[in-house]
C-alpha cells in the first residue's frame, strides 16, 4: 500500500506546490502521467534489476 501512496501523495504536492508558487502549470494530466512513469517503473524494476546487477558496498 505505500508503494501507491507514497508517489501518489509526492506528485500530488509537487503540483498543489506549482499552483500556490505560479510556477509551472497545474494540470491533471501530469499527475496521471507521471503516476503512469512510476507504475511502468514499478513493472520494469525487477526486469532491469536482472540485467544491471548493483551491488551496495
């Protein structure tokens, strides 16, 4: 359940933060899209993680 909150909760201030600065627009299609880029990389993590293996020291 925090993997959807988490990105959902950051996105979305990221965009209330645009409306009250003026900066940049606030449109409901950046939330759906960059909600859509962080699922796609939830799916292709574990594809990737295969390939490129990154080994913490």
């Amino acid at each position: 359940m925090k993997l959807i909150f988490i990105p959902i909760v950051a996105i979305a201030l990221i965009e209330i933060l645009q409306f009250f600065t003026h900066r940049g627009s606030m449109d409901i299609d950046d939330l759906i899209l960059n909600l859509l880029g962080v699922f796609i990389g939830y799916l292709f993590f574990p594809s990737f993680n295969r390939i490129v293996q990154i080994n913490p020291r």
